[in-house]
C-alpha cells in the first residue's frame, strides 16, 4: 500500500527500497518452489529407476530391502509450506498472480 502511494507522490527512495523488498521476497520464494520441484522430480525418477531394476533378479536377502524401498517410495513427497501449500512451481506461479491480481485491486482503489 506504501509503494503504491509512494508512485503515486513519486517518492523515488520509497519507490526503490519497495522494488527492493518485493524482488529478494520474490526470489526467496522462487528458490523454496524451486527446490521443491527439484526434490519431488528427483523422487519420481528415484521410484521410476528402482521399480524398473532387475529387483527379480536379486538374492532373497536383498529382496526385502528393496521392498521396504518401494514401501517408502510409494509415500508421496514433497516440500511444504506450514503443510499448507506444495512448494513447486504452479505455487509460485498462483502466489505470483494472487498478488499482481491484489496488487491491481488496491491500486483501482486508491485512483478512486
């Protein structure tokens, strides 16, 4: 709300420390989506790559192990915020949006 009334006043400064906030917020956030698509992805292809072995091949002592793998494997994983939103990209993508769709709420706001 500051920065919008700050353009509004042509405050450079204020104008420039928002952009500043705003973009490392962004990036701190991009980087959390990002290691959460990155974790999921190299789970999924964990699981692909062990069910696709020659597991049927191995000794009966080793069989159990890689059936306790694909135990803990078929558990779903992924990064989460407050176990609330997936970490991944399409969240990045909606928080992107929810806030430029907010942002040009208040601004129609205060034109008013």
């Amino acid at each position: 709300v500051s920065f919008t009334a700050a353009l509004q006043e042509l405050q450079i400064k204020v104008i420039i420390q928002g952009l500043n906030v705003l973009s490392i917020a962004y990036l701190q956030l991009f980087i959390y989506c990002y290691a959460g698509e990155i974790l999921t992805n190299q789970h999924e292809n964990l699981r692909y790559k062990v069910y696709n072995s020659p597991w049927y091949r191995l000794p009966k002592s080793e069989m159990s192990s890689v059936a306790f793998i694909f135990r803990k494997l078929n558990d779903s994983f992924y990064l989460t915020c407050g176990h609330f939103y997936y970490m991944n990209m399409e969240c990045f993508k909606n928080i992107v949006k929810v806030t430029a769709s907010y942002c040009s709420v208040i601004r129609l706001m205060l034109d008013n």
